[in-house]
C-alpha cells in the first residue's frame, strides 16, 4: 500500500511537472525573430483560400537586414515579356518592425501589419487581413530561404 502511495505521488509529481514546462512559448517555437536577416523568396500566396502563386518564375523576392527590408516585386502579364518588375525605380530600403508575433512594414507613408505565423530557418509566414470595398480579404505569404 505505501509502495502504491509512492508511484502515485512521483506520476503526480512527473505529471505536474510536464503540464507546468508546456507553456505558450512552446506554441511559438516556429518564430525566431532573429532568423529573420537574409534572402526569401516567396513560395505560396494565398489569399481567401485561393493559391495565386502560378508561375514558379515571377515570385517577389526579399533581402532583409536587422532594421530594413527591401522587396523586389515581380509579375509575368502574360505579354509574352516574362518577368518584369513592377515597381517604378529601382526598390528602396525601408524600415521594419517585429514585436512579439506581429511584424510591420513600412512602405514610404504606408503601413502594413501582418501575423507571424512562421519564422525559422527555412521558412518566413506571414499573415495579413484587411477590408477592401467592403470584403474582408485574408492574405498569407510563405518565403522560403535563398
């Protein structure tokens, strides 16, 4: 009987122990903030549950640094042109900002908030929703490492 008490208290002690180093940092092992310095290319856009990644050629691409990104946006108008970037000029440097699971992007006097869903290594997910002529629109983009 005393022996029975004995493994009922070390399985509550190993149960308690494991339920209490479970917290909501493990939730978020998938985001590194400090991963985020380097190359990506963007691998799947989605948006209101639609792939609009179609050709593997023409993805944006981003270089970003401790405080600034720069995106390279592309698009194929099926002009018989191929890719062709569609900013005007050449892209600038401009300001980021991570905090907690939220990143912000500034594009001149625009800002865009979006939902880090993913930031290791090899992958950088982020989420953005927003309403536009009244619909809500829901965006994630995947970037792969380069």
């Amino acid at each position: 009987m005393k022996h029975a008490k004995n493994i009922s208290k070390i399985l509550l002690f190993l149960l308690t122990t494991l339920t209490l180093s479970c917290s909501k940092d493990d939730d978020n092992s998938e985001i590194n903030p400090s991963l985020i310095v380097g190359e990506w290319k963007l691998t799947s856009w989605i948006r209101n549950d639609v792939e609009l990644v179609t050709n593997l050629d023409c993805l944006n691409h981003l270089i970003i640094t401790d405080t600034q990104y720069i995106l390279y946006q592309y698009w194929d108008f099926e002009d018989g042109n191929g890719c062709v970037s569609v900013a005007e000029g050449a892209p600038a440097l401009q300001p980021y900002i991570i905090e907690g699971e939220t990143i912000t992007f500034t594009d001149g006097s625009v800002t865009y908030l979006f939902e880090l869903l993913a930031l290791n290594q090899t992958i950088f997910k982020i989420k953005e929703t927003y309403t536009e002529g009244g619909e809500t629109n829901t965006e994630i983009e995947t970037y792969t490492r380069q």
